[in-house]
C-alpha cells in the first residue's frame, strides 16, 4: 500500500476511471489524529486522538472543514455527503444498539463546531437532536426519570429555536423565568416534570410564531438542519470579529462534530465540568477547574449558574475525581502542555467531551513554558515558542498599588490579571459607544455570552456576578489579554436599570468609576492609582527573581528572555532622542540607538532660533542662527553618545516640513488681526504670519521635508553633521566610543544623497583635521519612498547603511495619511475584512514587505556590507520582526518599552527558523 496517501482522499492509491480519488468528508473518530487540525478541527482531531489513547469518549464521527468550506461558497452541501453522514450514523447506531430518535430507545446526538483555532463561544452548538414528542417518552422511560426527559427536550427546542431557527433566545430566556416564578424557585433544576412538559409546549408555541414553522419531529432532519447552522456560524458578527481579534484566517471553515450524547442532568450522581491541567491565569500545578451536578453541555461555560469548584467533585464522586485526575496527567504528558478539558459525569460514569491545549493568561504562559522545562517535557526552544511578545507587552502593564487607600466592595474570582480601570456600562452597545469617544469602561454584565465580543473588546475590563474560571467571559478574556473578575455573587447586576447593587447598599450607576483587580479578584469603587508591573522593574534592573509570585514570575521571563538573546540573529535598537530615553533603553536591553529624531530636539526653548533661521533674510542671518544652533546639537548629541557608549547611534538629519516649527496659522492669524485692530502690531508676528504662508503646503508630507531642507536651506544639515562629528570627537578625546551614524531622510534618488554626502564628508574630514581626532562615521539613508526601494541598488552606492522608515514607506506605498485614514474608513476597512489587521501595526508583506524585501536584495547586491535595519515602529510589532528576520535585515529599532517584546520574537524568529518544534 502506499505510504504517501493524502489523508483526505478516500482510496487515493485505488484510483477509479476519472483518474481522481473521491474526497472523503466524513471521518470516524477511530479514524483521526490530532495533527489533522486543519482537516478535522481542533476538537475533531483532539476527540479522535484520545480515542487513541483509550480515554473514554463517547462514540463518533467529524464532517470536514473541506465539506464547510464547499457548502460556504456554494451555498450547498458537497453531492457525498448526506451518503457519508448515513452511512457513519449507521455506523454509530449499530455500535450504540440503538437508532436516533427511534420511539422507544432513542439514540441522541450532539452537533457541534470545531475549527482549527478554538473560537470559545464564537460558532454554534446544538445539543438533544433527535428527541421530539414521541422519543421523549421513550427517553423517559430508559432513563427512569421524567423530569430528564423534558428537560432535555426543551433545552433542544431552546437551542435549536435559537441556533437553526434564528428565533431571539430572549424569548426562550423569558418564558423559563416566568416558569420560575410561577413555581417560586429561583434556578431551572427545581422545576419539575410537569413544569417542564408545560415549558415545552411553550418553547413549541414561540418557534411556531417566530420561525413560521413547527419544530422538527424528523431526527434526520433536526441533524442536517443543525449541520448546516454550524456551518452557516462561521460566517457570523461575532466569529468575524473574533477572528479579526485573534488575527486567524478567515478561509479555514469550521468542523462539525456529531457525538453521542451523555447526559449530566440525570440527577446527583451526574454532572457536567471543565478542568485544566495547571491554572490557566497563574500557571501553578494543581487541581483547577468548576462542575456544576444535574447540568448539561453549556452550563459552566455558560456562566448561568455558580459552580462548583473541581476539588469537591471528589467528595461528591471519588471514583470519577480519581480517573479524571489520572486522564489529566496523561493528557498533560501527552500533549505537554496545559490541557483544557470538558467532561460529564453520567450517573457515575466518567466520559470526555473535548480536550485542547488551553488558553492562558501571559504570566502563566512563561510560567508554564519553564515548569515544562524542569520537568523534562519540553526544551528551551519549545519553551521560546509557547510564549508571544504580546504577552510579554501584558505583562509590562502597571498594577494597582496596594499601597492606596481603597474601597473595596466586592470580590470575585480572579479570571484574567490585570488592573483596569474605567466607567461602569452594563451593556456593549454603549461600551463600543463610550470607548469610541474616548472613555476607558469596565463592562459589567450578569454574564457575557457570545453577542457581547464587541463590547468585550472595546471595554477595558470585563466584571460579571456569575461564572467561574472556566465561564465565556473568562476563556474569552484570558485569549484577548483582558482584565476580567468574575463570579462576584456579592455585586448585583441590574442590567435593565444599568446600576450593581453592593453589599451595604452601595450603588454603582453606569458611568460611575470602578477598578478591577484580575489577579486577586477583587473590585474597587473609582479609580485605584497603578504602580509599575514587576517585570518592568525587571527590566529596569529593580528587581530581582526570588520567593514570592512576581519573583517567580520575573524568573520565567528572565530564563526565556536570556535564551531568546542567546539564539536571535536581528539586533534590537531603540528610537530615542534624549538620554533619558537612550538611557531606559539600554536598562531594558537596545543594542543601540536605530533612530535619533533631531526634530525633537529643535522644540521648547529652541523655537525662537528656529523662527529666527526660518525668518532670515540674508545669508548673515541665516549663519548666526545656525552658530547659535550648533552648540545646542553638539551637546545633544555627547549626552546621547555617553548614555549608548560603545554602541550605534543612527542620528536622522531634520525630516519635517519647516513650518512645523511656526505657530499655528489660525492662532497667528488671530493675534495679528487683534494687535492691528489695537495698532499695536507686533512686526516679528507680522513676519512669523508671512513666512507660515510661504511655507504652506497643501501635502506637507509630500512637500518640503527630509533632503530637500538639505538641499534648499543653506548650511541647515551642515550644522547638525559638524555637531555630530564634533560631539563624536569631543567624546572620543574623552576616552568613550562614540560610534556614530549620519541618517538622510526621503531619499529618492541617489544625486540627492550623493549631494548630501559630499558635503558631510567634507565637513568630517575639517572636524577631524581640527581636533586631530580619527572619526569613523557611516553615512546612509533612510528607504521610506517607493522610489528609493525601487532604486536601491543604485542609493546603496553612496550608503553605508540602509534603515527602512516603514511608517512613511506605509503611506506613500497605499497613498493615504495615517493621521487621516485611522480615524476615518480604517474601521470600515477591517470590519469589512479588507485589511485583516491595520498596515500601520503589522507590515504589510504583500505591498509594503515585498518593497522592503526587493530593496534589501538589491542593495546588498551593489554593497554586500550594508547594514540593514528599520526604524518604524513596525520594528517592535510581534508579527513583523519575524517578516524582518526573513528578510535578512541586522537590526530593528522601536520605542523603548518595545524593545523586550522585539528581543524575543526575534528569538523565535531565529528558532523557527532552524526548524523548531514548536504549536
């Protein structure tokens, strides 16, 4: 037989007349692994490979993503598959002795999806098909017990009304409250039977009404319709948004798992649970998790009643504890990693539902990544790519001080650490609402569902009354690195009126400010000041690994951030232009400074010698402002060369446009019209208004900036080349090692540069003539126009070094201004799935990236020592540093705080690419 057979071809090595093996679609769970994710989903591939350990999983069978993805863009279900699901539910049935939905014995089945990358809530589930108003009573009667019967025939007409049939779950919600009420009980498992039938009746009634149509009796069709509303879900709002936020591909389809059901809600000596192998939010080894007894499939996740802790499942069944703790070690060992886990308990018996590598929080995920080190599971590379640099950024977010004074009014379970701060809202309509006007807001809700993704991303934090660790808000938070507390029984939430209720009458009205603690728990009334994080301090030098949890934690990061250092190839350079942040920059690990911006430098108390250059009339005027600048760069520049000694300091001559150093035209114009309507007008403010209209431009971004002040503005870059190089000599005669590097900005032609350097050549050779000091100073550009990377093979024959300003190359490349676009149809851009992240974030391979690439290539072709950086602040995004380290470029550069984050992806940058194992 052949050894090379794809795995989704049915008989591929039998090929039949066409020459083309059939696609097969349906898969048993016998038949799978879990390196079939991209075929059989996450949960598809994770259900077949623990029915390969022989862990107790119900029996089964997976539609592929392949059998989604035709029926998405066809809008019918390929012509096999209706054969291939009969044939394996005939399969099922003989293996179950039973038939779905027969009247006396029914076989029940759930539906549910499962795409490659867990999308917790996101697509649809529907669980009881096949029960209808004969079955029931025939699953009454095997189980012994009424009240199951009806509770799970109107848990299907609920989830089926609202999942297929597109019917308000409100309704549903509605009608089981009222049920409540009417029988004086405040959860669902004291209604009884009879409630139950009559609450069917009603759930019937409501489809009727709202669907137009009767609730399926036909078990086959129930199971087709569903198969079609999982498929249909990966299409929705809210698993869009989610994977816009998560950044997974849209054209991946969702699996569909159809399992036999068991059922938790048979009573005490049943139940439904969630469980992790190690703390999803601290990390720490132990028995983590909540069961909820006489549940079924959403209710813990659901948040809809308080669980349990898992601990006390083993006082409530000691045998099912014990083999879940033993299914647990096996599953860790296996899959070496944190396991995320959903199991039901029927009537004693233990059955697992789902397992996955679980999400984390970002301090357990160094955490982790180094237990599994110790432990012998995984090596130091594997550890390398179980955490992000965008985890590492949550990490470096300040907490609240312990040392306010506070008002604490409620505590719940601590689900996703942080500290956040912001106004209370009680719904994501005005959560999307206030954060887009600027408000910080902490959304608070009973519990968060689905629907609520938007306002969960927009919400600085996420409160709920209800739920545990394992609950929506919680899984879902952990993912995005939000702060969330939930379960705060003690807070009442009272949507409807948009107020929460706290013990000892306290009430928090929507707008009033609240801070919540994720990783103790607890909740605060207004604003709690923040202290920087740990790791910070880390960074700092401030702190030091030891005992307590931020020791430990800062102890994971040091041991993964040293490894990265030792294998990254990419330097790591900072963006500043003082030596205050030159100075942070080295603490926290840049190995140089990739971009100064003299800009900067040119503000504050200097503005009044700028006006004077701009102003000058003669070439006299001119030189004096200059003479006075001088000494002003110069000493700029020995405080940066002392703070990065011995290290590269890429310094870029003045880049803006002129008039950003003049006042505002309309403040100008203003203070003019009032001065001559007094007769006092002043002639320097006349002057000031004249040359502000001269210098006008309707694009300034594309006007008279970079080299052409250069070359327009007489001895303008010959002031700020004589500071560099006086600063450098003045350094070096001081026994440092300045190692400077002269940066001509908006390069598109190599006769500007060439015109640039032979005048900075000319005025290093005087200064080193002068002070009889050796000075080595490389002299480059900075590619940040299309032209410039189209010809720079040609550029690269008067540069030493090339750094790419990818902010500017980004506009000029799609031809729009950040500082407009962002604000105006960038939104609509990636709601619509044009861009599936903003180019400004995350470089733009395609357009931007193949510039880069192609300009690199070409440019080492003319000059194969070039130097290659960037100095964008794409230089510290996660994403693009791996984009750079392909490339081939020597270094990136980014804002001081990024520089962390830029050392480890570039670290698994380079690990990757020798070919790490790595998930």
């Amino acid at each position: 037989m052949s050894e090379n057979k794809d795995p989704h071809v049915a008989g591929s090595g039998d090929i039949g007349d066409s020459g083309v093996g059939e696609v097969k679609f349906v898969y048993d769970f016998t038949e799978g692994n879990k390196d079939l994710k991209d075929l059989l989903g996450g949960k598809g591939a994770n259900l077949a490979e623990m029915t390969n350990l022989g862990l107790p999983v119900p029996p089964g069978f997976t539609i592929t993503t392949e059998a989604c993805k035709t029926y998405l863009d066809s809008g019918e279900e390929p012509a096999a598959l209706r054969d291939e699901v009969g044939t394996h539910l005939q399969a099922l049935e003989a293996s179950m002795g039973k038939k779905l939905g027969q009247a006396d014995d029914p076989l029940l089945v759930s539906v549910r999806s499962g795409a490659k990358f867990s999308m917790p809530g996101m697509m649809d589930t529907v669980l009881n098909i096949g029960l209808s108003d004969k079955s029931v009573q025939g699953l009454a009667r095997q189980a012994g017990d009424d009240r199951f019967a009806w509770d799970s025939y109107r848990r299907l007409i609920q989830m089926f009304g609202k999942t297929v049939l597109g019917v308000d779950g409100e309704l549903f919600e509605d009608a089981l409250e009222a049920a409540k009420v009417a029988k004086k009980v405040s959860v669902d498992t004291e209604l009884e039977a009879a409630d139950l039938k009559k609450l069917v009746t009603k759930f019937k009634r409501i489809v009727k009404t709202e669907a137009g149509r009767d609730f399926p009796q036909d078990p086959r069709e129930q199971m087709d319709l569903a198969i079609h509303a999982v498929f249909d879900s990966w299409n929705t709002d809210r698993a869009k948004l989610y994977r816009r936020q998560e950044r997974i591909p849209h054209d991946l389809g969702t699996a569909v798992n159809v399992c036999s059901m068991v059922f938790g809600n048979l009573g005490p000596d049943s139940g439904t649970g969630v469980a992790f192998t190690r703390d999803p939010a601290s990390g720490h080894q132990g028995v983590y998790g909540d069961y909820l007894q006489n549940a079924q499939g959403e209710d813990v996740v659901a948040g809809i009643r308080n669980t349990v802790a898992l601990a006390e499942l083993e006082s409530i069944d000691k045998k099912s504890y014990d083999q879940l703790m033993q299914i647990m070690e096996t599953l860790e060992n296996h899959y070496k990693d944190l396991c995320d886990i959903e199991f039901t308990i029927e009537r004693g018996q233990l059955w697992m539902l789902q397992t996955r590598v679980g999400k984390r929080t970002a301090g357990a995920a160094f955490r982790i990544a180094t237990q599994l080190v110790d432990q012998g599971l995984i090596d130091e590379a594997e550890a390398l790519q179980r955490v992000t640099g965008a985890q590492l950024a949550q990490l470096m977010f300040p907490r609240f001080d312990d040392q306010a004074k506070v008002e604490q009014i409620g505590r719940g379970i601590a689900a996703s650490p942080g500290a956040a701060v912001g106004k209370a809202v009680f719904d994501s309509y005005t959560a999307i609402k206030w954060s887009r006007s600027g408000e910080k807001v902490i959304l608070i809700r009973r519990e968060t569902n689905p629907d609520d993704l938007d306002g969960m991303i927009a919400a600085e934090g996420i409160l709920t009354s209800r739920g545990g660790k394992t609950s929506h808000a919680a899984v879902v938070a952990r993912g995005m690195g939000k702060t969330c507390v939930c379960g705060a029984e003690e807070l009442e939430v009272d949507t409807k009126r948009r107020r929460m209720t706290a013990p000892g009458g306290v009430v928090i009205e929507e707008g009033d400010v609240v801070s919540i603690d994720g990783s103790t728990g607890k909740v605060y009334l207004g604003e709690v000041p923040v202290v920087p994080s740990p790791v910070v301090e880390y960074f700092e030098g401030r702190m030091h690994a030891g005992a307590d949890d931020a020791d430990e934690l800062v102890a994971a990061v040091h041991r993964i951030m040293a490894y990265a250092d030792r294998v990254r190839r990419l330097r790591v350079r900072a963006n500043a232009d003082n030596a205050e942040d030159a100075l942070r920059a080295r603490r926290f690990g840049a190995q140089g400074i990739g971009l100064c911006r003299t800009e900067h430098m040119f503000l504050g108390d200097r503005r009044e010698l700028v006006e004077r250059l701009i102003l000058a009339d003669t070439d006299a005027e001119r030189e004096e402002s200059l003479k006075e600048l001088l000494p002003l760069q110069k000493r700029d520049f020995i405080e940066l060369f002392e703070a990065m000694d011995g290290l590269p300091v890429t310094i870029r001559l003045l880049d803006p446009p002129l008039h950003e150093f003049l006042p505002d035209v309309t403040e100008l114009s203003v203070r003019v019209a009032l001065a001559e309507s007094r007769g006092d007008a002043n002639e320097n403010d006349l002057r000031l208004l004249q040359a502000v209209h001269r210098l006008h431009e309707q694009n300034p971004m594309l006007g008279l900036r970079g080299v052409r002040l250069g070359l327009v503005i007489p001895g303008l870059f010959t002031m700020q080349v004589r500071a560099i190089a006086e600063a450098a000599a003045e350094r070096r005669n001081a026994k440092g090692d300045p190692r400077a590097e002269v940066m001509i900005p908006l390069v598109g032609t190599v006769q500007e540069l060439e015109i640039v350097r032979d005048e900075a050549d000319r005025v290093i050779a005087e200064v080193q003539e002068t002070t009889g000091t050796e000075l080595k100073l490389a002299i480059g550009t900075m590619i940040e126009l299309p032209r410039a990377a189209l010809t720079a093979g040609q550029i690269a024959e008067a540069a030493e070094f090339f750094s790419f300003g990818t902010n500017d190359l980004t506009q000029t490349v799609w031809g729009f201004s950040r500082d407009d676009v962002e604000a105006s149809f960038f939104t609509a851009y990636l709601e619509k799935g044009i861009f599936g992240v903003s180019p400004f974030e995350t470089i733009d391979r395609d357009g931007v990236g193949s510039l880069v690439r192609s300009a690199a290539k070409a440019g080492r072709a003319t000059r194969p020592d070039l130097k290659l950086g960037v100095c964008g602040e794409h230089g510290g995004d996660p994403e693009s540093v791996h984009f750079f380290h392909e490339v081939g470029l020597d270094y990136v550069s980014c804002s001081p705080f990024r520089i962390p984050v830029a050392r480890l992806e570039a670290g698994r940058a380079a690990s990757t690419s020798k070919g790490s194992d790595h998930r």
